[in-house]
C-alpha cells in the first residue's frame, strides 16, 4: 500500500473529524453506521455525508452497504490519524521514503521540523497473520475490540515500551521517539539487516556479540523471539542494533526454553552458513558447563542467572499492562500456527461480519477530548520532503 500523505494538505479540519468518528465508532462496530459519524462528529454546519464521501474518494474509508449504510477505517485512514497527532505534537513534520516492509509492519523514514530523520514503524498485525484470527472467531467474538485497530495499536504499545526498557538498561536499540496508535518513532538505525551483509571484517566477533545479546536478554527476563537476520542490523563499523520487539517473552513463558533456543539456532545456523564459522553442536550432553576451549559453544538456558520481575517493574510503569500482554501473547502465538502468506488477502476481505453492539458506552466528554486533540490546525503541518510521490509498491 502507498502512503500518499499529499492528501494530508488537501485534507480539513472537518475531515479529520469525521474521520475520527469513525474510529471511535470501530470501538464497537466493526462498520459504523453512517447516522453514528454523523452523531458523533457533529459538524456545527453538517455537512457528514459530503466529508465522507470525500474521504472515501481517498481511501481513507471503506464503505459497506451489506447489513446497513456504514464505513469503516482503512489502513490508510488510520496511518492518517496517527501521522496527524504525532505532526500536532510536533514530533515529526514530513514523511519520507519506505525503509522496509516487514511481516507486520511498514517503515518510513520521516523527518522533524528541524531536519531530525527517524524511523516510523506503522504496525499491521492482523495482516499476515488475519486467517488466524478468523479461525479464533470463537475467541475473538467475545472481544469486540479484538480487530485489527486493537491488536496494530497494541503491538505498537508493546514495541515502544519494549524498546524503551531495553535501551535504559544498556542495550543496542534503536531510541523509542514517541508512539500514537499503532505507529512508532524511533531513531533511524544506520546500517543494513545482517541478511543483506555479505561480507564482515570480524565475523566472529559480531557473532559473540549477538550470542551476548541473546543472553544478556535472558539475563533481564527476556526472550526477542524473532532474533535472527532480518532484527539484527549492522552498521559500517560492524555495531550491531536489534530492532522488532511486538513478540518478546518473559523468561518465565511456559516455552521460554525453546524460544530461546530457536533465537541461538537462527544465529548459529546462520553464521555457519552465511560466514563458514564452525561452532560445537547443540547436543543434549553439551550444556556448555565442561568447555576447556574457547570456542563457541551453545548458550545454556537454565544456567543464566534470571534478574527476576523485569518485566513487570519496568513496562507495568510505561503503560503497557499485564492485560495488554496477554492478549497480544495470545494473538501472536496462534498466529505462528498460521506462518502462511495472507498477503493477497485484501483489507476488503478483512471485515465481512459486522457487529452490532450497542453505544451507551460512548460519553460525550471524552467525545471532544479527543476530536480537540486532532483539531488543532486546519490544515496538516505534514510536508512531503522526500519522495513519497515515487514510490512504488
Ligand atoms: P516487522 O515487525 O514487520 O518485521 P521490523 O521492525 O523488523 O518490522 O522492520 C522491517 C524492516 O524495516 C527492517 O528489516 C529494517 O530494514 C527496517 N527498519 C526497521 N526499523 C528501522 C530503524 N529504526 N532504522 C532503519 N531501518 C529500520
Ligand atoms: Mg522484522
């Protein structure tokens, strides 16, 4: 998907408006009837139907006649509320060119006022991994929240404080900026994926500093779960920076073991293959207690000494909950049964039952606060720097 943020300037403050009414609405109604925007955005000149319409035309909405008139957010329209509260609090003020497609996600570089480049990490959870969740109806039904909208903010939440915590204790990540909704700032990491590095000067010495990594994680309760080529970036100089945390664990995970494990294999395996290093065998015998070279033997789980309650001293205080981490850990664990490409699955697809529920829930107050909160400015500071424009995707 192209993230055209030129239509950001032609975009106004009613617009915006109306948009987030739609967003509140997604609360629970997976397709907002369009009479509830109209209640909820209450335009002082009306005027609903017209800005939805030109929304629409944008794609910043989805329209659905199936069950009754409504609309619902698309990534783009979400992309688009998100981008706008981190330009009103001045974070960022343009959007440059894409830096990556992950599985879950999509990265931009995008630049402050005063010419700061970072990294923007817009999550898509749900995406790749959107059949799982259909075979969890049963589950997700219970949950009216549990959509696409919840789970990308969620993973989004778990990121920043994740990547938080683990720079204050001295580990090699990218710098957590800011985060709104599911979109994440961080620095922008000079370097390239280790799966694109063909060559290092020192390989053994960047491999024990991964190996270290895996460890020292461990060490403060926690296990990346994704640790291999593609999160572990390398710069000019061979220093090493560990990006993507949505699926960390705690030590205390009931398969800690073998997630821990997989992360070390990825590693080994892959600078076996990639740099011909040789290493001792993963064997049951070799737990790594009876070494007497210095050789690189396989890190041992049980005899790393746990700093025990990291997690929850730590990310309890950055607003990430435990409830918040239950969820995710549920979603993202049934959804490594389903490592398919959902990839052609269009957002269309995404949303064909709708959920009525009722909007009692919805308290006028906290209405204004957030449609304040976006209004600020007639028209986006967002300034179209770099090349959006050109993009292809
Ligand atoms: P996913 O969770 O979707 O795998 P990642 O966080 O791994 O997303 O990011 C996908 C790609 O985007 C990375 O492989 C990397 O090339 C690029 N990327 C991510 N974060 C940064 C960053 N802070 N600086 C530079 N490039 C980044
Ligand atoms: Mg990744």
């Amino acid at each position: 998907m192209k993230l055209d943020v030129e239509i950001l300037r032609y975009l106004s403050k009613d617009d915006f408006r109306v948009l987030t009414a739609v967003e509140m609405g997604m609360r629970n109604h997976e397709i907002v009837p369009a009479e509830l925007i109209d209640r909820i955005a209450s335009l002082k000149h009306g005027g609903t139907y017209k800005v939805l319409k030109n929304l629409l035309k944008h794609k910043l909405l989805h329209h659905d006649s199936s069950k009754y008139d409504g609309f619902r957010l698309t990534y783009l329209g979400y992309d688009f509320l998100a981008i706008k509260t981190l330009a009103n609090r001045g974070v960022i003020a343009s959007v440059g060119r894409k830096l990556g497609t992950g599985k879950e996600s999509d990265i931009y570089e995008v630049a402050a006022e005063d010419g700061t480049v970072f990294a923007m990490k817009l999550h898509r959870l749900g995406r790749v991994s959107f059949r799982a969740v259909k075979s969890k109806r049963d589950y997700l039904r219970h949950r009216s929240s549990f959509n696409w909208l919840y789970l990308s903010r969620l993973a989004a939440l778990k990121e920043f404080a994740f990547m938080k915590a683990l720079e204050e204790n001295g580990f090699p990540v990218p710098k957590a900026v800011d985060c709104n909704r599911h979109c994440v700032i961080m620095s922008l990491v000079q370097g390239y994926p280790l799966v694109q590095v063909k060559e290092l000067q020192n390989p053994e010495t960047v491999f024990e500093t991964i190996l270290g990594i895996i460890v020292r994680f461990a060490e403060h309760g926690l296990i990346h779960c994704d640790f291999n080529e593609f999160n572990i970036m390398i710069d000019d100089e061979e220093n090493v920076t560990v990006i993507d945390f949505p699926q960390m664990v705690s030590v205390s995970h009931r398969n800690a073991q073998m997630y821990f494990d997989r992360d070390a294999e990825c590693i080994f395996k892959f600078f076996r293959k990639r740099f011909n290093l040789s290493f001792q065998e993963n064997t049951d015998d070799n737990d790594g207690s009876d070494v007497d070279t210095d050789e690189v033997v396989w890190p041992s789980f049980s005899s790393i000494s746990k700093t025990a309650g990291f997690l929850d001293k730590e990310l309890a205080a950055s607003g990430f909950t435990r409830k918040d981490q239950e969820d995710i850990d549920k979603f993202i664990e049934e959804g490594v049964e389903d490592t398919g490409s959902d990839r052609e699955e269009t957002e269309d697809e995404q949303f064909t039952e709708s959920r009525e529920s009722n909007i009692k829930g919805l308290n006028s107050l906290r209405v204004e606060e957030q449609l304040s909160s976006i209004a600020s400015s007639e028209r986006l500071v967002v300034d179209i720097a770099l090349s959006v424009g050109t993009e292809k995707q």
